[in-house]
C-alpha cells in the first residue's frame, strides 16, 4: 500500500551528520515505495514544504513527520533549525497544529555538553503538546 500523504523529514544539522541521517532516511523510504511523496527539507523550510499540509485533514489517516535534529554546544537548536524551534515554542501558535501527525525526534548531541539533545527534547515535547502523537 501506498499512503498518498508525503512523509515529512526535517532536519536541524550544524555540522552536516542530521542533514545526512535524513536524506538518507528520505531515500530509504522513497526506495521502499511506501510513500507517494517523501519531503526532505531543513526545519526551517517548514512554512514553505509543510504548513499547507500539516494544517489540513489528511487524505490518509495521518501525515508521518520524522525529525533529525543535532544540539549545539549551548543547548540551542542548529541555524538551519531556529525559526521552527521558535514557531513551536510560541503562545499563538495553534494548540492542534501537530493533531493530523505522528512523529518521531532522533536526537543528536555530545554527551561531553550538559546540554545533552536539548534541542531534541524540546522539539519532541513541543510537537506532543501541539497535538502530535508520537510513534
């Protein structure tokens, strides 16, 4: 069977290694043919590749979204990841914005940094709290 929703992996990448865990997962997936459309993008591309989807119902029972995400040595998110880590940590944004999702967070960190995958833990909580389910 193959879903007609796309799966979404977002990458939030410093150094290249999430860029790289995730493209490769894209091309995993597009090669399985479980999936009509695989879309593999920095986070911060969320607004442009994702937001038209994520804010409708499915045609499918839910969109898959998989996060790959590295921490840097500060705590923080990535660059590349920074305005979809803001947009989720936002009062305003919408309580159910993740309700048509279930998602996975692989977290990259250093565990010589004591902010051991902060940023993955903080994407993995916001998107449950939005609405998420996590798989």
């Amino acid at each position: 069977m193959t879903l007609t929703d796309p799966l979404f992996i977002l990458y939030g990448s410093a150094t290249g290694n999430a860029e790289h865990i995730a493209k490769t997962l894209a091309e995993s997936a597009t090669a399985a043919g479980h999936y009509k459309n695989v879309i593999c993008c920095e986070l911060n591309d969320y607004k442009k590749q994702c937001l038209k989807y994520w804010e409708q119902e499915p045609k499918d029972s839910y969109y898959g979204v998989l996060i790959v995400t590295s921490t840097t040595g500060n705590g923080d998110a990535p660059e590349n990841a920074s305005r979809f880590v803001r947009f989720i940590k936002r009062n305003t944004s919408a309580k159910d914005l993740f309700a048509f999702c279930k998602f996975g967070v692989l977290a990259l960190g250093d565990t010589n940094y004591d902010q051991f995958c902060a940023a993955g833990k903080l994407v993995d909580r916001k998107l449950a709290e939005l609405g998420g389910k996590r798989i």
